[in-house]
C-alpha cells in the first residue's frame, strides 16, 4: 500500500467520527501524492505525514457560567494546538453550536497549510466552543467569554498560541476574552488578533478575509483572461466574510445578488445593499428577512437556494460543506467561471471534483480565504513593535500577499504537471514549507 493510503486509513482508524477531519485530510494528502511519491522512503522515515496528521496537542475542557434568569450553563471548550513549526500557533475560535474536536481539528489542520501559504511566520492551530452567541444577552456573552478565557489562559501567548474570531466570535467576543486575559495574566500583549482599534487591533482586519477572497479571485480571473468588471456574483453567509467580500466585489464593478444566513437567503437582483446588511447584520444582529423588509428589490426565501441563481462566480463564505454536487450542476449548467472559498471547506469533495472537471476555476479557502490569518499576522507585527499602520499600509501589504498567494499555488501546480488545479497547487506550496521545517527541526 502506498504510504499516502497508509496514512489515510491510520487517521481515519485513530479518529473514529470525525467526518470533517477525515474529509480535510484526504483533501490533503490525495493532492499531495505526487510530492509524496518522489521523496517517499524519506517521507516514510520521517513518519512525516504521521507527525502532520497528529496535533501536537489538543485541550478540551468545562465552560461554567451564568445567564440571565441565575441558571448556571455548561458548554464545552476546545484548543487544538496542530502545528508550530513555523511560527506560533494561530487560527481562530468559533462559536457555534455544532462545534466539536472533530470539527476544530479539520479547521486546525487546514489552517497549517493556509498560515503557511500567507509567506508568515505563523503556525497551524484552531478552538472554539458549542456555545451558541445568538440570542444571548451581552452580560451574558461577557460571561462565557469570561470563563473561556478562564482556563485558555493557561495554554497562550503572544510567542505561544494566538488565538482570532471566527464563526460567532467577533470584536464584542476578542474584547471580552482580552480583558479576561489581561486580568488573570497581568500581561499586555498581542494574545488575540481582531482587536478593537483602541486597544491594539489592526486597520483592515475587519475587512481583511473578505477583501483578500476577492483580491485572490480577481488575480485567477485576470490570469485566467477574465476581468471582475460587471460579473454577476453568488455569495452564501452575510457574517464578517461576507459582508466584505460584497463591498470589495462591488468596488472592482462587479454585482453581488445573494447573500444568505443559517435560515434563508436573500435575491437582489439590483445588487446587495451593503450599507443595509451591514446595519441588519452588525448592528442589529438580525435575520436577513429584515434585510428584504426594508429592501423592495429582495425577494427571501427560507431555507438553501443561493446556487440555483445564474453567477459568473460563485463566492461561498458561511460554514463547511455548503456546497454539494447538485449546486455544483447547478453553477456549471449557469455557465459559472469561477469559484473561490470564503468559508473553511465549503465545498465538499465531490462538488470540487465536478466544478475542476468542467473547467470552472477554483480557489480553495486555504488559499482564497488566508487574508483574514495574514492580516492577523500583520496585527501581531504591530503589536510587536508597538505601532500602528495606516489603513492603506495594511490594506497594500494585505493585496501583495492574496496576488502572491495565487502566484505560488499557480507555479506549485505547473510544476507537478497539474496546470490550472489550484487546490493541488495549494495543499503542495502549503506543504513544502512546512516540511521542510519540520525535518530541519528534528523528530519533535
Ligand atoms: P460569522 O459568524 O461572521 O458569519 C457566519 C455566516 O455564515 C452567518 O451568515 C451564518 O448565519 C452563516 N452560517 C454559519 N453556520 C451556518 C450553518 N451551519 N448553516 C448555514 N449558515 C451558516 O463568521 P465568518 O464570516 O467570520 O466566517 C464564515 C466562514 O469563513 C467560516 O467558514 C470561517 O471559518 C471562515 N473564515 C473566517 C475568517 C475570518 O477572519 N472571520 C477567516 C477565514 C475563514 P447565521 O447568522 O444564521 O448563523
Ligand atoms: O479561518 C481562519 O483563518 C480564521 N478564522 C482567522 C484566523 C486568524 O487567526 O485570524
């Protein structure tokens, strides 16, 4: 057997129901093949896809606090330490109900190769909780916040492990919890990333994930013969990556006609009012229904549905496997060019297959969504040396890296003879660094 389908079936073995887990790493290592294959008794030696498939460690643990009525909850809190042979531990927390270690190590996994893709010196490493923020009070979320950071405390730091937002968690979540560490370790120091801007955040990371998508995408189209101006775009989600990636895709002249949250979605067939989902959705925190209330040019609709309209690029930026193989019909029979990750595998494996097959360009989001970890990378930058950069130096810097990153996975993919597969460029540019550290550092 080779040593890649060795490895694949020790995982899964190790890891019994971890779907998600298991669906990133044979992304991964399927790509890899034939990297693997041409250096394969030393990859065999080195127990090197062992060692990359094993976090280096993982913490869950008890999260007590109390709501409103005096009740004391109880969720479940995770961190995933996956990688750090290139830099610190990095990569966000999520908040969602749905979270387990499965869950948190696929994101943790995916999020090595994607830190490593960003040219940083940031290493692999994901956490979160099953606390659900919505419909919680502040004080309330201010107290699971509270007693998150309670015991994650123990296992960061600004040179260890630094955590970011992610699903649920945003600048309210990253507040509460720095206030919390500041408290119990008595240290100011850039522990998390997506601060607020008085108290050493950075300009544009708020804008980062979603500007850097459509920085990348705008780079594959340009190589690819196409230009952004007056394409019709899908997106999915209306959270932090969403939001921004519609703003950026209107400014490059392109019109964005969908957006979506967990209970419907949203067809403006005029093009996305950004200044009014921002109100909706960051302000209010409310459902997109009153988004189209206040919008005559929206239709809602319940449930999924935001593939079944015609796009000439296709920008899934809410959760994993939003995605499937009846919408990737879907985009094909649309005429969809392109495809480019937001969210964290949003496509599952065989949708990504169909879109490859049919010659749809595809940016997967360890590559298309990276802006948002390197501009947390740019943010411990500044907190390291106690300076902050203008919007424009950041928003420049953040540009530079997402048409690098397009460059590296490009030349990765042309250089195993696999011209124009991105995902296999990706998992491979990705990888090289990350290997070539880990061997020079000895079996640790
Ligand atoms: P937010 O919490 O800001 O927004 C998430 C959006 O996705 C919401 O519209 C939410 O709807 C929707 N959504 C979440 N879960 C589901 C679900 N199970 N089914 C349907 N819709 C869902 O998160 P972000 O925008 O930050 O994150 C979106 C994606 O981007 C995630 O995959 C994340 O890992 C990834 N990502 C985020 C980065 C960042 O910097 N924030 C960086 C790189 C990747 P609702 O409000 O109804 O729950
Ligand atoms: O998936 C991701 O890359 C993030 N949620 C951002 C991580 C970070 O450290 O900024």
């Amino acid at each position: 057997m080779s040593y890649v389908d060795e490895v694949l079936e020790r995982v899964i073995a190790k890891n019994p129901a971890e779907p998600e887990f298991h669906q990133a790493v044979k992304e991964v290592l399927e790509s890899l093949r034939p990297v693997i294959e041409a250096n394969e008794e030393k990859y065999r030696k080195e127990a090197l896809l062992e060692r990359l498939t094993e976090p280096d460690r993982q913490f869950k643990f008890r999260v007590p606090w109390v709501d409103d009525k005096g009740q004391v909850q109880v969720n479940t809190g995770y961190r995933v330490q996956f990688n750090n042979s290139i830099g610190p531990y990095k990569g966000g927390l999520r908040l969602h109900p749905s979270v387990n270690l499965g869950i948190i190590k696929f994101l943790g996994f995916e999020q090595i190769f994607k830190n490593s893709l960003t040219g940083l010196p940031i290493g692999g490493g994901k956490g979160g909780s099953d606390f659900d923020p919505k419909g919680k009070s502040d004080r309330e979320v201010m107290a699971f916040c509270q007693s998150f950071m309670t015991e994650l405390c123990k296992y960061i730091g600004a040179d260890t492990d630094v955590p970011a937002g992610d699903i649920g968690t945003g600048a309210r979540e990253i507040g509460y919890m720095f206030g919390q560490y500041k408290k119990i370790k008595s240290v100011y120091e850039g522990v998390l990333t997506g601060k607020g801007l008085s108290y050493g955040g950075s300009l544009a990371r708020t804008e980062a994930t979603g500007y850097g998508l459509l920085y990348l995408t705008e780079e594959m189209m340009k190589c690819n013969g196409h230009e952004m101006k007056d394409k019709v775009v899908c997106i999915s989600g209306s959270g932090n990556v969403a939001i921004y990636a519609t703003q950026k895709a209107q400014q490059l002249g392109a019109k964005v006609v969908t957006v979506s949250d967990s209970t419907g979605w949203v067809y403006d067939p005029e093009g996305i009012d950004v200044a009014l989902l921002k109100e909706v959705k960051e302000v209010k925190r409310a459902r997109l229904t009153e988004y189209a209330a206040a919008r005559p040019s929206a239709e809602y609709h319940e449930g999924r549905g935001v593939w079944s309209i015609k796009c000439d690029i296709a920008l899934p930026c809410a959760t994993q496997n939003e995605l499937l193989l009846e919408d990737a019909k879907q985009l094909v029979a649309n005429g969809c060019i392109a495809v480019a990750e937001g969210a964290n595998m949003p496509t599952t494996l065989e949708a990504t297959e169909y879109l490859q097959k049919n010659n749809v360009l595809f940016a997967p989001g360890k590559a298309a969504n990276a802006g948002g970890v390197a501009t947390s990378a740019l943010e411990m930058s500044q907190n390291s040396e106690r300076l902050s950069w203008t919007f424009e130096e950041v928003d420049g810097k953040l540009k530079d890296i997402m048409v690098n990153i397009f460059h590296n996975l490009d030349d990765a993919a042309k250089r195993y003879g696999k011209e124009g597969d991105y995902v296999a460029g990706a998992n491979i540019a990705g990888f090289e660094k990350v290997a070539d550290a880990m061997i020079a550092q000895g079996v640790c």
